[in-house]
C-alpha cells in the first residue's frame, strides 16, 4: 500500500509540503492543477513544474486528482469531441511527467455534496456533514452561495467557481438526461480515453458518486457494487480502474465496503483508495468523523484487512479529517486528522504484516 496525501499546492493549500513529509510512512503526492479549467489541455510545462516542487522535497508525485470531465462530455452533446481530445493530450502530458494514477468523476453538475462544512462534533472538532432534509429543502443555488462563503480563502475543490457559473441552464440540460443516457455517456467517453491512458501506462480511477444517491434530481450511476461492476466492464482494460472511497460508498448501509473494496481489488481494478469514516443516523444524515472504527458507522479495521487480503499495493490516501487542534485550513483537508488517519490505518496494516508473517 503506497501511502499519499492530497496537496492543492502552493498557493492554495495551508499545509505544506515540509510538513506533509513529516507524516510516518508518507510517500507520494496527490496533486492538481485546479487552476486550469474544466475541459483545457493541462500543460506540460506546468505538470513538470509541480512534479519538480514534490519532488524536491523528497515526495513522489504519481497521482492526480482530479482531472474533472466537461459537463458536454456527461451530456453526450456533439460538443464532447474536443474536450475528450482535450482530454486525451492531458492523460499523454501527465504520463510524460510520471503520473501513473488519474482520479475522475461522472457527478452531473456537483461533486461531492454537504449542508454543512464547520458541524461541530461533542469533542469540539468541526467536520463536514450531510443533512438529509436541509439537502431537500435548499435550492442548488442557495447552497452554491453557503459553500462560497464557507470556502473563504480556499476554493472548495469540485466547486470550483468557473463550474458553477452557469448551474441554471445546466439543470435545465440534466432534465433530458436519463441514468442510463449518463451510463451511455460515461461508455463513449472511456471507449475514446481508456486506449489512450493505456498505451500511456496510466490507471483512470473513477471516483464514487459522493453521497452515493441522486441530489436535487440530477442523474447519479456511480453509487453501488451492480453499477460500478457495469462500469469496469464497459471497456475491459487494466486502465479502466476505480478510485474506491469508503466515505462516499458508505453513506449507503447498503454497500458493504469490506466486500466491494475485496472484490475489485482482486480483480486488479482499484488502483487507488480513499480511506475516511463517517457515521450515518437512520434518517440518512451523516457527519465525517475520526477514522477510527468506534468512532463511526464503517469498520476501517474491516475495511483495511479486506484491502490486505487482497493483496491491494495501489495508493491510498485518508479522505477527509476533522479540523483539530485549532488548525485553520479547507474544510476537510488539515494535516493534523488526516496524518492521524494515516497513522492509524499504517498501524492496522503493519499488524496485519506482522501476523502474516506468523
Ligand atoms: C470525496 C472526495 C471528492 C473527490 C472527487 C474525485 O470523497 O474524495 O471530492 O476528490 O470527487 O473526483
Ligand atoms: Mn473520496
């Protein structure tokens, strides 16, 4: 298990690289170039820049997330052809600089979905949350509006601006749009790319739909264990891999994380994981917690043996953390919770060595 941290980089993340590298058993960087819009080539020069700034401080730099897919490209209009061109030259510039793993999406609209960014938990940490009813009753611009003010000095990433500017006429667009057109889409658009991320050697790995359900009545597919196995199957390569996340499968009691995290695993189709807890109420609310098992609804321990027997030696990284110890920092996205999630998980993960070597 190759361990990894999130980085937005350097003039748009608290934490640095310095600090990030001080984590026991760290090894890579899952970097970005959020500054390049949806749908533009990202360029070669600014790849390499970013690799040499990981690199330099003694870190790899081998996956990305995310390289987010145009909303033409989800809506199936003609359109679509030169942004999965696009595309296509992004896969070959990132395998150039030794990228290995690309993490992507097939959310309409949103990317991953909150009401609340700061909920405070009993021990005063404060952490991402999901309530149901608040979810049903806000407008989607309303929302918009409550996470630009939560975001402050950092842009949320998957809520970046210039992908919100037109939310109306994109609902609008999604009206027409059917789940089975979205898988049909999701089908063209890895028919075009996969070829291309293989002959470059890289692994695509579609994130999950988080929360795993459909949110103000857009299309969601990517949600369960029946869909995502539709999904490896569409284009059978090596290279049409998921990114399986704990968190965002999990808000759903009904999809047993251990066993899908051991059923592609085995089957050599998850190059990256991501791990975080979450505990979920019986009315469909959820908070994000600590990632130790006690502390919420899913089993990490379960969750990280599962990964062990299968032999997983992809990347991981800890999703999300609860904001501790008065850090200031994106939403989620402190060093403190999440280097104790690596902690925590590596001590699962080197007992279960230890026993295995009796
Ligand atoms: C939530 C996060 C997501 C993720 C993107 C991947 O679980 O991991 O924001 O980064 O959806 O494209
Ligand atoms: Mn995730």
């Amino acid at each position: 298990m190759i361990v990894s941290f999130r980085w937005f980089g350097r003039n748009d993340d608290s934490v640095s690289l310095k600090h990030v590298k001080q984590i026991p058993g760290i090894d890579g960087i899952v970097g970005v170039l959020s500054h390049i819009p949806v749908g533009e080539v990202w360029p070669l020069d600014q790849i390499l820049k970013l690799k040499d700034e990981i690199n330099s401080k003694g870190l790899k730099f081998e996956v990305v997330e995310s390289v987010n897919v145009h909303e033409d490209i989800k809506l199936g209009y003609p359109t679509r052809k030169q942004y999965i061109e696009n595309y296509k030259e992004t896969i070959r510039n990132l395998s150039k600089a030794g990228v290995k793993v690309i993490c992507y999406n097939f959310m309409p609209v949103f990317d991953w979905t909150r009401s609340d960014l700061e909920k405070m938990l009993p021990d005063g940490s404060t952490v991402l949350a999901y309530e149901k009813a608040k979810i049903e009753n806000i407008q989607p611009d309303e929302l918009i509006r409550s996470m630009e003010e939560f975001s402050r000095e950092y842009s949320l990433p998957g809520w970046e601006k210039e992908r919100l500017k037109e939310i109306k006429s994109l609902f609008e667009k999604y009206k027409q749009v059917t789940e089975e057109d979205l898988f049909n889409h999701l089908h063209y658009f890895l028919g075009e790319i996969i070829p291309v991320a293989e002959e470059c050697n890289i692994k695509m790995a579609l994130h999950p739909d988080d929360p795993p359900w459909s949110v103000f009545g857009l299309p969601r597919i990517v949600t369960n264990k029946n869909n995502l196995e539709r999904i490896v199957n569409m284009v059978d390569s090596p290279s049409n891999g998921l990114t399986l996340c704990s968190g965002s499968l999990g808000a759903n009691p009904e999809n047993n994380i251990p066993k899908i995290m051991k059923y592609f695993s085995e089957k050599g189709k998850v190059p990256f994981v991501h791990i975080r807890n979450i505990k979920i109420y019986e009315n469909g609310d959820f908070v994000e917690t600590s990632h130790r098992s006690d502390d919420g609804s899913l089993d990490i321990y379960d969750i990280v043996e599962a990964l062990h027997k299968a032999g997983f030696n992809g990347y991981f990284r800890p999703d999300h953390g609860r904001m501790i110890w008065d850090e200031k920092a994106r939403p989620g996205y402190g060093l403190y919770d999440r280097a104790l999630g690596i902690m925590y998980i590596l001590g699962i993960w080197d007992s279960l060595e230890k026993q295995k070597e009796g």
